[in-house]
C-alpha cells in the first residue's frame, strides 16, 4: 500500500503543471549556471596548470554545479511539498485516507516517497551536466558520487522537512513559506555564534554537513546527521498525523 500511496502521488505531481514548470526553470539555472562555471575554468585553466597542485575540472566546475543546485533547490522544494498534506486537508479528502485500510506511518511513507522520486529525477536531471565534461575531459568520479550523493541526502532531508510543515496546516502557501524558514535557518545555523554555543548551532546546521560531500570527503557522521533528521521529521509527521486522526 505504501507504493501505491507513492505512485498515486508521482502519478499527481507529473500530471501537475507546476512540477513540469519547475523541472523546466531548475534545468535552465542550471544550465545557465553550468556553463558559466565551465567559461570559468576554461579562462583560467593555463594558470591552474602552473600550479603545485593543480585544482581539477571536478573541484572548479561539478562541486560549484553541486553547490548551486543546494541553493536553488532550497527555493524550490517548499513548492513541491506544502501540497502533500495540507491541500489534502483542505479538500476534505484527507479524511478518505484515514478511513483507508492504512497506517498513518504508511501514508507518510507512501507521501514522503512519491516525492522523493521526482526529487532524484531532478537531481539525476542535474547531474548529467558534469558527466557531460566525460566528452572532452576527465572527472574525479569520487569527488563525483560524493557530491551526488551528499545532495541526495540535502535533498532527502529538504523532503521530510517540507512534508513535516505540511501536516500543520491546511494552507498550502503557509506550508511553504514556513518549509523555506526553516530550511533557511537550518542553513545558516553555523553563522549564528561563537564558543560552545556556536559549535553546538553548526552541528544543525544543514551546510556544515553538506560541505564535505562537495570536496569529495565522505563522513559517515554527516551521513548519519541526515538519516537522523529524516527519519525525525517523518516520524514527527506520523506523529501529527495521528493526533489528527483522533482528534477528528
């Protein structure tokens, strides 16, 4: 039941114009994007070579395209997910799915998944502009995987906190504005003090745990972080969802 509440969900979001839309916009910054970071590297790729150690196609062009895709995906995952549950809500037809034969932790799995492929099609989308360089160079297929994956688990992460806001509200735009505060300041975390007080803010800072994986360094400790807050907001999500329920 959990895959068939997911493809219902795939099956909504590609029927809806807003997901195209958004495919559409993200592959044109990136793009965009992309090819500056390669004029970039082509202008000043004589004096690279001059270097002790030269920096690679891999640290200049794929961890900024990575980079980038953080940021511009940080805008546009509130959009995709403050409809899961609160336009539900709002229609009345979240009641529909209580009274099915499933579990609160399967409806926001099956939810939580349906929006997480789109988000790797997005992502695979994003990724074939670095393997495209293969054509005329070479890259560090390392540094590579780390950053795809540190970005699978930022944008895994962007997920469970966006379905999270959704179950607060029948509001979807007050879904998304709240999913993008607090994606923003999960961001910025690492900025906000000093001592152990500013050691302690850079531990939850989403950014801290994402800027090894762009230099190609895979931490099983930033890893874990993100499993962690996942798996926290899904079941925080559960959670709501069965206070819901039975206040209803």
């Amino acid at each position: 039941m959990i895959f068939t509440l997911a493809w219902r969900e795939i099956r909504s979001m590609f029927l809806s114009p807003l997901a195209w839309v958004i495919l559409g916009v993200v592959q044109a910054l990136m793009g965009w994007l992309f090819l500056n970071h390669v004029d970039n590297y082509m202008s000043i790729q004589s004096r690279l070579l001059s270097m002790q150690t030269p920096i690679g196609l891999t640290d200049i062009v794929v961890a900024s395209v990575f980079g980038n895709a953080a940021i511009i995906l940080l805008l546009v995952v509130p959009l995709i997910t403050m409809r899961l549950v609160s336009e539900e809500r709002r229609n009345r037809t979240l009641t529909l799915l209580y009274s099915a034969p499933l579990s609160m932790t399967e409806i926001i799995l099956g939810k939580y998944l349906g929006i997480l492929f789109f988000l790797l099609v997005v992502l695979f989308l994003v990724a074939l502009m670095p393997l495209s360089l293969l054509a005329g160079g070479s890259l560090d297929f390392g540094a590579f995987a780390s950053g795809f994956l540190g970005l699978a688990l930022l944008l895994a992460s962007f997920a469970a906190v966006g379905l999270f806001m959704s179950t607060l509200t029948q509001n979807p735009t007050i879904a998304a504005v709240s999913t993008f505060g607090m994606l923003l300041l999960s961001w910025v975390l690492d900025t906000g003090g000093q001592g152990a007080s500013g050691n302690v803010l850079a531990y939850f800072s989403l950014l801290n745990h994402y800027e090894p994986f762009l230099k190609g360094v895979f931490d099983s400790a930033d890893a874990v972080f993100y499993v962690l807050l996942i798996t926290t907001f899904l079941v925080l999500s559960t959670r709501r969802l069965d206070a819901d329920r039975l206040g209803g």
